[in-house]
C-alpha cells in the first residue's frame, strides 16, 4: 500500500512539474499591440541569429524629450518583410506581440514576439 501511494505521489510531482516547465518555457504572459514606426530590424547572434527591431512608439521619457523606444524579436519571415516594408516606407504600424515569461538565447534577446503586422492609414 505504502509503494503504490509513494508512486502516485512521484507520479503526481512529475505531472505537475512537466507541466509547469511547459507552460514557462512555450506558453505566454501577455499580448497585445503597439503603435508606432518602426525604426530598425536587424538579424543579430553569433550561433543562433534571431530578427531584433524596435520601435518608436511616440512620447516622452522624463524631461528630456527623448522619444519612447520599444524592442522586439520576430520569428516569422514574413513579418519580417512587412516590416521592412514599412521601414522603408516610413509607415505607422500596429504590431501585434506576445510576451513570453523569460526569454531563451536561441529565440531572440527580449521577451516580446512579433506575430502579425497591420498597416495604419491615416
């Protein structure tokens, strides 16, 4: 009696601990979107190359005036090339992220994970 309790118990932890390890290494904290031009988009690493840009997303910081940047990874290719296009055009975009709750080297260096690119027309 007392193996087949010690098992499911071992069983148990296990279960949840995998579990747990899944939803922190692929499951999401948050999404949303953030308006703004996009300013730069590069692929970046020494083994693993991961797509990292930013964005201005207007505003200021304290005092000085200095405009709000926001840093990305992208995954997608063609992501990727939307916005490049708007770069190239000097397009507003609204990007579409979900952030993950830790970011690993082989994924790209922040947290947050362009997903879908949508144009603003004025």
């Amino acid at each position: 009696m007392t193996k087949k309790i010690i098992i499911t118990v071992c069983l148990s932890v296990l279960l949840l601990g995998g579990t747990l390890l899944w939803n922190y290494l692929f499951g999401s904290y948050s999404d949303g979107y953030r308006v703004g031009v996009p300013a730069k988009l590069s692929k970046k690493g020494f083994v693993f190359k991961t797509w990292e840009g930013s964005i201005n997303v207007g505003g200021a910081q304290g005092t000085t005036g200095v405009p709000t940047v926001w840093d990305f990874s992208v995954k997608d290719d063609g992501v990727v090339n939307q916005i490049n296009k708007a770069i190239d055009d000097n397009k507003r975009v609204k990007l579409y992220y979900y952030e993950k709750y830790t970011n690993f080297f082989w994924q790209g260096e922040t947290k947050y994970f362009v997903f879908k690119v949508e144009e603003i027309l004025k």
